[in-house]
C-alpha cells in the first residue's frame, strides 16, 4: 500500500518530466517549463522529507548565497506567490 505522501511525491515528479517534455516539443517555452518543473521536483523533495513542514509565504527572500535549501524554498515561494495573486477564494 503506497501513503498519500508517495503518490503525491510521484505526481509531482511526473509532472516535472510532463513540463521538460512540453520544453523540449516548444523551444520558446523551455525555459519556463524548466522552471515549472525544477519547482515542482523541490516540492516533492520538501514533501518526501518533512511531510508536515511549512513554508512561510509572507517573508521576504533568503539574502546572499549558500544555502541550496533556502534557494529552493524561496523559488517555491515565490512561484506560490506568483500562481495565487489571482486567486481570489
């Protein structure tokens, strides 16, 4: 029996592999599609190993360079961010 967390992951990954795929069919929007799918391979990493962690959304990004985890964290804010604006629930 798979949890919710490794069918959710696995869903993410593929999704990456969907959006590279759309990249390589459509040059003009590889790289957006790269970012797309470089975010979501990040989330499925976050999710894998802290399930009930949180992203604080409300907080500006991390400065300077170094820490990989931090950069990640602010890509998966920032396209949060970027994909709820218009959201209006």
């Amino acid at each position: 029996m798979e949890s919710h967390i490794n069918i959710a992951g696995r869903l993410l990954r593929d999704a990456a592999i969907f959006f590279r795929n759309i990249g390589e069919e459509n040059p003009p929007l590889k790289d957006q599609m790269e970012a797309s799918a470089t975010v979501y391979e990040q989330v499925a990493d976050l999710l894998e190993s802290d399930p009930h962690g949180q992203i604080p959304l409300d907080i500006p990004p991390a400065s300077g360079a170094g820490d990989q985890d931090a950069g990640a964290t602010d890509r998966v804010r920032a396209t949060f961010n970027k994909t709820s604006e218009g959201d209006q629930r």
